[in-house]
C-alpha cells in the first residue's frame, strides 16, 4: 500500500486523534487556528475515541457507573467523567480504598460466655 504524503492510513482513519474529540478545532478567515476545548462526547465520539464499537459502547454503557446521560433521545458522556471512569477501570483497587465499617457486634463463642457468667 503506497502512502502519499498527507493521507493517513486506512487503519488509523477509523479511529479519532484525542486531540480531535477534546478540542474543536477551527481556521478563521484571517487563518488564525481556534481550539475550544470540548466537555461533551456523542456515543459515536467515545466509541471512535476509545477504539472500541458502538454496540460495545453501549453494552458498557448499561454497567453501573458508566458515566453516560440522556438530553432528549440522545446519549452524552462528559469527557472529564470519561476520564475518570477510564482511570478506575485501570486501577479498580483504588474502588475499594475506602474501609467498609462493620455494623455487626462481635460474636463471643459460648466458652468464654459461660466463663463470664461464672465469675459474677
């Protein structure tokens, strides 16, 4: 496959350079370059993004704690949500970090309740 200068490969085409889904990037007519950046993803963005499909995208959206929302009939995802729900899948100890306190009461065994009642 010969590669002309300026052309991207056709397997790279498919997926979508971060810097093009974080920023909106524009020319003006005095050809000045505009970048915006960008707080919001299509599902079809985040699917492109993440190198993943759509179809996928959208069984892992249905997981508890995906950070997707509806405005309308459609789905967004906050890139810095993204983010962080990319980071706690990296490291999902960090999830358990907290302490889980304990409620129940410790449970005696039945020796040393018999021995207790003996000394009073």
């Amino acid at each position: 496959m010969k590669q002309l200068q300026g052309q991207i490969p056709l397997k790279e085409q498919e997926r979508v350079p971060i810097e093009a889904a974080l920023y909106h990037i524009t020319i003006t007519e005095s050809g000045r370059l505009e970048c915006t950046p960008r707080w919001l993803l299509s599902m079809s963005e985040v699917a492109q993004l993440l190198g993943i499909s759509r179809s996928f995208l959208w069984e892992l959206a249905k997981e508890e704690g995906f950070p997707s929302f509806h405005i309308h009939n459609r789905q967004y995802v906050r890139i810095e949500s993204l983010l962080a729900w990319i980071r706690t899948k990296e490291h999902p100890e960090s999830e358990q970090s907290t302490p889980v306190p304990k409620t129940q009461k410790k449970k005696r065994s039945q020796k040393t309740e018999t021995k207790s009642r003996h000394n009073i």
